[in-house]
C-alpha cells in the first residue's frame, strides 16, 4: 500500500501531538502521526504533569512561560471532552545553606526579568504554604506561585490528538519508520504497512528518535536516564500543595489532585537499577525529615520513567543541515510536558517558515558540532 501525505511526525507523544495540533490550527492537515504503541503510550502517559518556569537558562524560561500561558488556557484552546485541570499551586524550592541560595540568585533575576514571578520567601513565609514543612532544616526557599500542575498528562495529550484528528490529522500505529531520502532530500517514510509519500517528517520518537535519526545517518547525543516516583496511599486532607523541591537533598514531593502523594529520591548515592527497598527507606528518611507527615503516609507503588537526556539537558528543535524536509523535537530530558505547546508552536512554525514566538535556534543540532552548549542546571 502506498500513501500521501504533506508532514510525518513520528511520536504520539505530547510533543508529537502537540505539533501535529499547531500544524493543524495553521492550515496544515494532510498529516499523518505514526506511534508504535499509540497516542500517550510511553513516557508522556506516566508522567505526573508539572509545569515549572523556574529554569536557569533564558530559552528554558522562555518556552516555559508561554507554556504556562497555554495551559491556563488549555479548555478554551483544545475543547477537550471534559476538562483539563491545571492548578497554578507553585513549586516551593528549599535552601539548606546560604550558599545555596546565593546560587540561585542569578536564576532568580533571570526569570524576573522574563516575566516570571519568582520571589525568595523566609522560613515563616513557607510554613504559609506548607503549614507542616520542618523550618529547623532549611534557611529559606524560592517560590513560583504561577507553577503547577495538569495532573492528567494522558488527557493533555489525547485532547491535543482529539484537536488535530477534528482539523483532518491522522494517526497510525506503526514500528519506527525507515526515511526515505533523494538527493538530500526527504520524500516519504517507509512504515511496516507501505510506504507513505512526503515533503516532511518530524522526529518526535523519543527514546526511539536515535533510531530513527539513524536511518538517515544522523547520530543523536541521547542517553536515557532513569527516574523512579513513589505513590502513597490517598489522603483526604490538602497537605502538600506546591512541589517542595530539595536540591541539596535530592527530593521532592507534591500531592496530586486525587490526595495521592508522590515523592522521588534524587541523590547521586542512589542510582538505577534501584533496590526497590534501599530507595523507598531513603526517600522516606529524606522526606520525613523536610516534611514529617510522612510517617504517616504508606507507599502503595512506584514507577520508573526514562528521560531521553542530552548532554546539555536541552531539547534538541529544528532541521538538520544534511537533510532538507527533515525535524526534529526530541531530547527533552525531562521537561517535555511542561513545554509541550511552546515546542509544538514553535517547531510548527519553523517547518511552515513562520516567525517563531520563541527563537529556538540555540537548541538547533547544529550546537553539538559547535560546541556551543547551554547547560541547564535546573534539572529535576
């Protein structure tokens, strides 16, 4: 069977669909989305939704802003079947020393010059936000109040997916397909099912994007990296409103919107393959010390997800020199579903030739061969 189409994106993820939905909103609907598993079935599906603009670099608070702008939006935007809710609760940073704070500043001013209304608070003023945070074991905090969370990342993604099928967009479940390319030029993909004729294809395959990148001899610099979040039984009582963030302690912890709590370990001393036992008594004992109502809570399960991590932290947006018709929006290390409708705008906007609302050609593949890479040092 062969086929037509004007653009592939290949990843059903949020990044994906989310470009698929931009293209779409902008006149471009002869496009087809091909996903191994379906829509949201990898990491995008487990991901517990959080939205910070709180970053070190000027693109990430940049694309995190006008991200956070969409998902206050987002009802009016994708008209979902019921509603997304995304509640502005604010992530809350500690600081253990005053070296750590004073580390901080530079991020701090950064993001108010953006716009962002980042603020340090005093031990008082935490305990404001988290009436039962520990005071005795930090010397203050930074707070986004904009911050927060669409705890439903699935929903997100299928309701983006939902907008682009209603402008003509259509989806396929496939292996990662095989490009096809003459004269340096993209023509179609080659899927398990025929081959597909095209003028572009966008690689959003995440953990699949080296492979896919492969089949036109470009080497991608992604190496997962894995994250494990503990779940805690449900708990009636609103106790843990903002994500409480250690970086010093290499923890964190939000309750969801269902009363869930869920934590995560970050220290270097603990580091994958876990012992399920050695990480959950860690996690506890760091957790119980910043936030003692812990102890009271039971750990019900855990799970494991895979960010596709560059080696600057930085998402990887836009062509390749080589290859004329070819994107990419991948290598989001972490942060691709708080940024998902900036990336999906602007990436669509560089395909189509639009001014972008972002200038996103510093996270051009381009910088690997440069050596101009931006670290991000806000990494969660």
């Amino acid at each position: 069977m062969r086929e037509k189409a004007e653009i592939v994106i290949v990843g059903a993820g949020v990044i994906g669909c989310s470009i698929a939905y931009f293209l779409s909103k902008k006149g471009y609907s002869d496009i087809v989305v091909i996903d191994k598993g379906g829509i949201s079935s990898g990491i995008t599906g487990i991901c517990p939704g959080g939205v910070r603009q709180q970053w070190g670099t000027e693109i990430n608070c940049l694309m995190a802003k006008a991200s956070t702008e969409f998902y206050q939006r987002i009802n009016d935007e994708l008209e979902p079947e019921y509603e997304i809710k995304f509640r502005q609760v604010g992530y809350l940073y500690l600081f253990h020393s005053e070296q750590a704070a004073k580390n901080y500043q530079p991020s701090l001013e950064l993001q108010n010059r953006l716009g962002i209304p980042t603020k340090f608070i005093t031990r008082d003023e935490v305990k404001e936000i988290v009436p039962r945070v520990n005071t005795d074991t930090f010397l203050s905090a930074s707070y986004c109040p904009t911050d927060g969370f669409a705890d439903d990342a699935y929903h997100v993604t299928t309701s983006f997916a939902a907008a682009a099928k209603r402008r003509g967009v259509r989806f396929i479940l496939d292996e990662v397909p095989q490009i096809l390319v003459e004269n340096n030029r993209v023509v179609g993909v080659q899927t398990g099912r025929g081959r597909i004729d095209c003028s572009f294809v966008v690689n959003a395959a995440g953990l699949g994007s080296k492979e896919l990148a492969a089949t036109i001899g470009v080497e991608i610099p992604i190496q997962p990296e894995v994250r494990r979040i503990l779940y805690t039984n449900r708990i009636e009582e609103r106790i843990l409103e903002p994500l409480l963030i250690s970086f010093e302690r290499g923890f964190a912890a939000k309750q969801l919107t269902d009363g869930t709590i869920y934590l995560s370990y970050l220290g270097s001393d603990m580091k994958p393959p876990y012992n399920s036992f050695d990480y959950q008594m860690k996690a506890a004992e760091v957790g119980m010390e910043l936030f003692p109502p812990l102890e009271q809570v039971e750990f019900r399960t855990h799970v494991d997800g895979t960010y596709d991590s560059t080696p600057d932290h930085q998402a990887i947006l836009g062509g390749v020199d080589e290859v004329a018709g070819y994107y990419q929006a991948i290598g989001m290390s972490g942060h691709g579903f708080m940024m998902a409708p900036a990336i999906g705008e602007t990436v669509a906007d560089t395909i189509i030739g639009n001014k972008t609302s972002v200038d996103i050609s510093s996270l051009h593949f381009n910088r690997f061969r440069q050596n101009a890479l931006i670290p991000e040092p806000r990494v969660v």
